[in-house]
C-alpha cells in the first residue's frame, strides 16, 4: 500500500496495510532545528542543510533522507516554497550548530539576546540568550485602539507568530501567487506518494491571547466580551476571504488542512466549556465549514492540552483530525480517548509524550511507551503515529530513533489484529 493509500484508510477509520506515520509532516509534527542537526551527526549523515522552516518553534524543514529513512507518510505543502537557495542565509543555533534562517528576517543582536525586527522597525520577538525559541515581545491590542476591527490585518501582522512565519502565506496579494501555488501543489502531488498536508492557520482563541496578551483576553472575555466578539467576527470574515482563493487553488492536491488553537492547559481547558460553546464553537463551526468546502480535505486540528470536555464539541464542530494528543495531560488518558472518540475523531498524535519520555526518559521508556500507545490507539485505524508535538531540542538521538524502531515493531498491529 502506498503511503497516501495508507494515510486516507486510516483517516477513514479503517485499517491500512500498517499504521501510517508522521514525523516533519506538519509544523506540529517536527523536529527542532538543533536535534535534527543532532541526529544527522549521530548518523553520520552528511550533506544538505537544516532550514528553519517553523521560525518562532524552530522546527527544521526534514530532508528527503529523513522521510525516506523513517517512511514518513506526509509531507507537507509549505516545503514546496522553500526551495530557493538565495532566500536562505546562515543562523547559529543555539546549541552552536548551523541552520538556516529566512534570508528576509531581520535579526539583531542585542545585549539581552537576538531580536526579530518587523518592517516597521518594531521588535516583535527575542531569543533570550541560552533560550531555543522567540518569545513574543509586543502585543498590539494590549491596549484598545479605535481602529483594532476596521484596521486588524495590520494588527495581526504585527504578531511575532504571523510576522516570522514560513513560508510566507501573506505573499497571497502578489501576482500570480495562486497560480504559482496550484502549480507546486499539482507537482507535489505528482512526483510524491505521500499523503499532502497543508497549513491554514485558523487561530482565534490563540490570535486573540497573541494580540491582547494573555492576562487581557481574560479579563476582557469577562468584562468586555462584546469587544471581543466584535474583533473575532471580523477575523472570521479575514480567515474565510483568505482561505477561499488559496484552498481552491491547492485544494484538488491536498488531502489535509492543518488549523491550530491551542485551548488546553496541563490541568483543563483555558476556559470553561460554556464559555467555549458561547463565543467560539459558532465560529469555529463557519470557519472550519468554509475549509472543508474550498478543499474538500480533512480538517486536522491542533490543540495542545487538556481538551478531553471540548471534543465533543470540536467534532461536532467539524473536526476530522486531532493533534498532538497531549495523553500526559489531565483527562487525557488514551484508552478512554480511544474507546469515547475513536470512531469520531483520528488521533493523529499521542504515539510518544515528549514532554518528558521522549526527551528526558531511557531508551526502555520510550520503547515501552510506544508499544502501549500503538497497541491502544492503531486497532480499528483512525490512527496516525507521530509522538507529542514537536521533538524538543534536548532530546537524545538515540531516543528517536528508539521510537522509530518500536513503532516499526508495531506497526502492522491493524492487520494482525483484523486477521485474528
């Protein structure tokens, strides 16, 4: 079974040849740039380059040796637009090793660390000095402006998170971004086999926390809850005009269209679940319609945390795909995921918790980890494995490559089982 075969069975809740897997297929489903660099060295494998393709993350852009070596069964679309050498210059890691950076970023170093500097002169993010990612620094509505719903592109583009991303979706207003777009999609979608995953971003309970900063969206979703409801409408209205002309575009090539908002913290959901169902799940309901009726993909969401109390309603939403499947977080235990969603909702995640196995546990931790997860979530397909978000920068080369190796001895568990 090809790999694209193998992705749209499991999405389809049945059983493929073996459990598809992810890793470097999305942004949330990568590796960080310095344990990329990491595990090459560790393998010996020469050449190439590590291009920082998440810059706020620092997830690396993997290589076709890595997909080839792991048999990766998604790639995602945004790699086709990072294929120019000349928009790519050197950047030191902070672990020391060598990657790439966006040749377009204006990064500056200062006493307190390097500092993203937008088109305006504004200085959005930092990397503290001994940190690994950018922290935001400005948050343009932390206090009201007149103009923050008739003016909110240039609000949003002043998010250190929507200003550093890569590739540049933004570039949509240039001629022929379209076209070019089908046409990299269509060839993607020619000369691989892989299931296509593309990103639109969606957020808006992330993009509100990023614009208000986190303490004033919550004080002003209880007190001023028609201001926010009034910048919320009118993001709904941008995300729709902008998802339209690119999904349309892309659509007749790509299988999966990756949204993300994070509404978990360790212990529950950030806010409760009326709340949720009052101001968002109707928006989300309008996006996520409009998604799924440009692509005519499965809709891949990603919402880190404790969101056990909000699935119900993320299906009932329209939501295809889960991700990361944070099973280390409170009300997340993976058998009563499985048994309650599982016909529901893929769990497209939850293979390996890397806040702390993955990165921190032995190479029995992580093997054993993988064999309870894959024996609990692949029955019945509905299934991707890909460990918990992002591989972190401290985690052991020799735990990837444990986690690969267990999930190989598993992996037609579907098949077995159906035979049985």
């Amino acid at each position: 079974m090809k790999p694209r075969e193998r992705v749209l069975k499991a999405l389809a809740h049945q059983e493929p040849d073996r459990a598809p897997l992810d890793c470097g297929g999305t942004v949330v489903t990568g590796v960080d740039a310095a344990a990329y660099n990491r595990l090459k060295r560790h393998l010996g494998i020469q050449g190439g380059q590590t291009q920082i393709y998440h810059t706020v993350m620092q997830v690396a852009l993997v290589e076709p040796w890595f997909l080839d070596r792991f048999e990766v069964d998604a790639v995602d679309l945004g790699s086709v637009f990072c294929d120019s050498p000349k928009e790519w210059v050197d950047f030191r890691l902070a672990d020391g090793t060598l990657a790439k950076m966006p040749a377009w970023m204006r990064i500056e170093k200062r006493h307190d660390g390097r500092v993203f500097v937008d088109h305006d002169g504004d200085a959005q993010g930092i990397m503290p000095h001994g940190g690994f990612y950018f922290d935001q620094l400005h948050w343009p509505l932390m206090e009201p402006q007149p103009d923050e719903v008739s003016n909110l592109p240039h609000y949003l583009d002043k998010i250190v998170w929507n200003a550093m991303s890569v590739p540049r979706w933004g570039i949509g207003a240039e001629p022929g971004f379209y076209e070019t777009a089908a046409r990299k999609a269509k060839k993607l979608y020619e000369e691989s086999d892989r299931a296509i995953v593309t990103n639109f971003n969606g957020a808006m309970f992330e993009a509100l926390q990023r614009l208000f900063r986190h303490d004033n969206f919550f004080a002003n979703l209880a007190s001023d809850r028609k201001r926010v409801e009034a910048i919320l409408d009118r993001m709904l209205e941008l995300h729709i005009a902008a998802a339209e002309p690119f999904l349309k575009a892309v659509g007749p090539y790509v299988h999966v269209v990756r949204v993300a908002d994070d509404l978990g913290m360790q212990t529950g959901p950030q806010i409760s679940p009326r709340m949720f169902r009052e101001v968002f799940l109707p928006r989300y309901k309008e996006l996520f319609s409009a998604v799924k009726r440009f692509s005519g993909a499965k809709l891949f969401m990603h919402c880190c945390g404790s969101i056990y109390r909000l699935l119900p309603d993320l299906i009932d939403a329209g939501v295809d795909i889960i991700n990361p499947v944070q099973t280390s977080a409170a009300e997340m235990d993976p058998k009563r995921l499985k048994t309650e969603f599982g016909k529901d909702i893929v769990f497209w995640g939850g293979g390996c918790d890397n806040q702390s196995v993955l990165s921190h546990g032995s190479v029995e931790d992580v093997r054993r980890e993988v064999a309870e997860k894959m024996e609990i979530f692949a029955p019945g397909g509905g299934f991707v494995f890909s460990q918990v978000h992002n591989i972190v920068p401290e985690t052991p080369p020799e735990n990837v490559l444990a986690m690969f190796d267990e999930f190989k001895r598993h992996r037609d568990y579907p098949a077995r089982a159906s035979r049985q």
